[in-house]
C-alpha cells in the first residue's frame, strides 16, 4: 500500500518535518504511529496503520541528518 507521495526525506536536526497525511494516495484512512521528529540524527521507522477494510500496514523511513557546520577563518592563526 502506498501511503504518500509527499515525503521529502532526508531532513537535517531541527528541520520543519511534513505533516504525515491520515488517507493514503489510494483513499485508504489510518494513522501514523508518531508525527516526524527531527530532535535528533539518525533513521526512524514509522507504521500507517489503516483504519478497518482489508488493507495492511505500511512502514517508511525517515532519516535525519546532523547539522553541517562551517567555520570562517577571519585571518591568520596566531601561537
């Protein structure tokens, strides 16, 4: 079962996460398990479980990336 085609992974710590949809691309109602967290770096499987009807549940990862951090060297290093 396809559950969406709105997820734009990968997201880095502390991004603004989607909103996961309650009906999938097929009309299929249900809920997601948790909403997206992007608290922290790492990969996180979340479960759409439908709501009656023959369908099954679904998984998708979301992977969260550490922030890249870049410095600026403002001229010479001094010992």
């Amino acid at each position: 079962m396809r559950t969406s085609n709105i997820y734009t992974s990968p997201y880095c710590v502390g991004d603004t996460p989607a909103t996961l949809p309650t009906t999938s691309t097929n009309g299929v109602s249900g809920t997601w398990d948790a909403a997206i967290s992007t608290a922290s770096a790492g990969t996180t499987t979340y479960t759409f479980t439908p709501t009656g009807g023959c369908a099954t549940t679904a998984t998708m990862d979301v992977v969260v990336n550490s922030p890249l951090h870049q410095y600026l060297q403002l001229g010479p290093l001094l010992y």
